[in-house]
C-alpha cells in the first residue's frame, strides 16, 4: 500500500483556515509581487487549475494567479500533523516504511485480515485518516510498491486505486513510460529516442538490446514494465542509516541560519539513534542549491558515535564547502549510515574512555529532559 496525503501543506492550512477553503493556496516563498525568487513548496488543487505545481517558481506561480493566497508556510505545523497520521497507520501494520512528511509504503500482507479485507483495510485507513486530521489521503493497493505508488496518483484527491495480481500488467501497459517509478529524465529521452512511449512498448523490448544501450538502469526498467519490482517494506529494524533534512520555504544564503538548521538537523539525528541503540561511523551532508542541482558529501570516522557534536563537526565542515559560492540552498540535509548497535566495551585508550562516558551520560540526561519537556527545552550551542 502507498499512502499519499493530498496537496498536503495546503490542505492543512485550508483545514485551519476556513477562508482559505475553495480558493488558490500556495505555500512556498514570498512571491513579492511577481520578483520573488523561491519556489512554490506546494500547492492546493483549485491553484493547480491555473497550472501552477510544486517546485515551480514563485514568480511564475503569480503570475498564473496573482491573486492566489501566498503563503510562508509552518514546517513545524505540518511535522506535528504528519506524526499524527504516521500514529494512525501504525494502528494498521507495523511495516511501514515512510518516505517523505507525507506519504509511505505499507505491507498489509499479515495485518489485513484483522480489518476484514485489503480493500476494507484501505478504506478503513482513509476515514481515520479523515475523521482525525480533516484530511484526505489518496492510497493505491498493489501487489508490489512500484505499482502502489503508481496507482495512489491516479485518481487524487481522496483516490484508491486497487491493482490485483491478475491484472497487474494490464494495468500497467497502457501507462506513458514515464510513470514507471525509477525512470528519470535521461532514461526517458533515451526511451522516447527508442521509439518507447508506453510501458507496454518498453515491456516488448528485447532484454540484452536495452542492457547493451542503457546499461544497469536499461534491465531493471525492463523488469518494471514486467511488474518485477521485489523491493520489500523496510521497517525500522531493516534500516541502514539515520537521517533528517529540510526544506527552506525560501531559498536561504544566511550562514548563520544555515549552520543553525545543520545543527537542528544533527540534534534530530543523534536523537534518533539514541532511541534505537545505534551509532554509525559515515556522515553525510546533502545539499540541495537554489538550481536544483544537488550534492551529497560524507565522511566515515575511525570510531562510531552518535553524539551531536560529533555529527554536526562533520558535516559542518563539508558545508563550508558550499557557503564561499555564495548560492541560495534550497535544502538540506543529515544523514549517519554505516550502523551498528550501540555496545559499551573497554576502549585500549584509558584516557579517552572517561571523557566518552562522561559525554554519554550527557547525552542520556539531555534525551531524559527533552522526553520530559519537549524538543525544545534545551539545545546545543554550537562551538
């Protein structure tokens, strides 16, 4: 199953703001009369009328309706919301693997039967969803999470779109190419050059033919367009790194704040592996400039830590990489992979362990606090 919240940070301020309700919101930058220079973060389905779409520019977007509702927007708002709905599919299933504020993968496989069947644990899903938050979720049901999440686009909002086994590949043939999930811009041309517009067309190739042309990506498209897609739901006991990023509303050049949301984010991210018992030794940064072009930069420590000060040092200096271009970041990113459990053994240098232990019980007593008080009853200061 994918489940997919519908026009998300505008439904929700639609939901909070009756005015707002039938009318043209757009939540991303300041569009200052037509001159702004950020992007739309989303937009409601009466703006989308106008042909206005996320990521687009805001001064394109006002101009295709000045006279929308321009909004900032309120991340922290919509991460309270999207934790309450997280909440409500956990009441479903244990397997859930989220993959952005507002959508995620399910395997129902060995719950569904506690809900009566696949389709009335899908509607099930979709009036809680709806009765709790005011919200509405679009969901698709297939046999393998490709086509979920295929089939959770195709009739938004409040859709469900349910693919059965023996009639998977008639329900993917007839699609543009493009809606395959795994073929980007560059393997679409060269599909489209191929004379390969449907899946149905990429399905008829001949396997070794698109391998020979297209490489690695040529075998695993051609696998989609057959319905092989044998990705499985990966819970939190499957996962292999610890991450969190952010979007700016607005394109942002401030240093300060820059360094301030790094630290946010390497805060959130040590937090988390605390939780789970984990340490990583590889640290990511992922940065996301005002073009849309984007990098990730890493670097993996002799030792594995999951202390804050360590994660935000680390990718703090491959920021400063980036800040002497002077480039709007558009986003960015922290992420620690290279896991392992955390275990407390004997360190060969004396010295050293109790400055270590030291700064766990640090941490723990933080964790307590802020389990206590809130996320931001203390912070870290950075050095």
């Amino acid at each position: 199953m994918h489940v997919d919240m519908d026009a998300f940070y505008a439904a929700v301020e639609q939901r909070d703001y009756p005015a707002y309700r039938g009318k043209p919101v757009v939540v991303g930058a300041d569009p200052k009369g037509g001159k702004g220079r950020g992007v739309v973060a989303a937009c409601s389905y009466e703006a989308r009328k106008y042909g206005i779409h996320s990521a687009m520019p805001i001064s394109l977007a006002y101009r295709k309706c000045p006279h929308a509702i321009f909004l900032r927007g309120d991340m922290k708002k919509y991460i309270r919301v999207s934790r309450q709905i997280l909440a409500i599919l956990e009441r479903f299933t244990p397997d859930i693997e989220p993959i952005s504020i507002d959508e995620a993968f399910l395997d129902i496989t060995g719950s569904s039967h506690l809900f009566g069947t696949p389709e009335e644990t899908c509607r099930k899903i979709k009036a809680a969803i709806r009765s709790e938050t005011g919200l509405t979720a679009s969901i698709g049901l297939a046999p393998n999470k490709m086509t979920a999440k295929i089939a959770s686009d195709l009739e938004k909002p409040d859709g469900l779109v349910i693919v059965s086994h023996s009639g998977l590949l008639d329900f993917l043939h007839p699609l543009p190419v493009g809606k395959l999930w795994g073929v980007g811009k560059k393997t679409l041309e060269a599909l489209h050059r191929m004379g390969v517009c449907t899946v149905g067309d990429l399905a008829a190739q001949d396997r070794n033919d698109l391998a020979q042309r297209l490489g690695k990506p040529g075998v695993h498209v051609w696998k989609l367009a057959h319905g092989i897609d044998p990705r499985e739901v990966r819970g939190e006991d499957e996962i292999k790194s610890v991450g969190n990023e952010h979007t700016f509303l607005q394109d942002e050049t401030d240093t300060q704040r820059l360094e301030d949301t790094l630290m946010w984010l390497s805060e959130k991210v040590s937090r988390r592996m605390r939780h789970r018992n984990l340490k990583g030794r590889t640290i990511h940064l992922k940065i996301r400039l005002g073009d849309f072009s984007t990098y990730t930069r890493a670097v993996t420590l002799e030792h594995a830590t999951n202390f804050v000060e360590d994660i935000y040092r680390q990718a703090q200096i491959k920021l400063e990489e980036f800040l002497y271009r002077k480039q709007p970041v558009r986003l960015i990113g922290v992420q620690v992979s290279n896991l392992e459990e955390e275990v407390r053994q004997l360190d060969l240098f004396q010295d050293v362990r109790p400055i270590r232990e030291k700064q766990e019980r640090l941490h723990a007593a933080v964790d307590v606090i802020k389990d206590r008080f809130g996320e931001d009853a203390i912070k870290h200061r950075k050095n």
